[in-house]
C-alpha cells in the first residue's frame, strides 16, 4: 500500500482487500504469505486506522487461532503483532 495517496484513493478498501487476502493464505496454510499480506495493513499510521480495519484485522486474528497454522511460529508472531494493533484511534478534530 506505500506509494498509494492522493485525494480518491480508498486506503480502507484496499487494507479490506489484504485483510481478506490474508484469510484465503491462512485457509491455505499460508502463514507467511498471510504476514505479508498484512505487514501494509499493520503499518498503516493511527489516524488511518478506522474502524473496519480493525474489525477486519481481528478476522485475521481470530483464523491464526484455528487451523493448522495456528502453531507455526509465524503465525504466532503475527498473531502477537496484531494483538499489539491499536483497537482505537484518536477522536477525530472538530469542524
């Protein structure tokens, strides 16, 4: 997602998409493919942290946790980064 800006770009959409893209390498017991579909979404700033990111990232969490993969390693560290994801993000400025 780096170099993606300007003023029509849909940052939720597409960190939506590498959420979901992350579940289909998980399903697939993917671990690292699923880590690198999430390493944008994770590094995404606070401010662009909305709450359908969040919730799509739990997703993610919640299928390191059943399946085969959820004793690799990798997915283990993954899971603890997304753990450490901030569930809630600054009130938004008035005006």
């Amino acid at each position: 997602m780096s170099g993606i800006s300007g003023p029509d770009w849909a940052f939720g959409d597409l960190a939506g998409s590498q959420c979901d893209l992350a579940l289909v390498r998980l399903h697939s017991a993917d671990v690292d493919g699923a880590a690198a579909a999430m390493r944008p979404v994770l590094d995404l700033p606070s401010t662009h942290r909305s709450n359908g990111i969040i919730v799509s990232t739990m997703h993610v969490r919640s299928a390191l946790t059943a399946g085969p993969a959820r004793t690799a390693v990798a997915a283990r560290d993954l899971r603890a980064e997304i753990e450490a994801f901030p569930v809630s993000r600054p009130a938004l400025p008035r005006g």
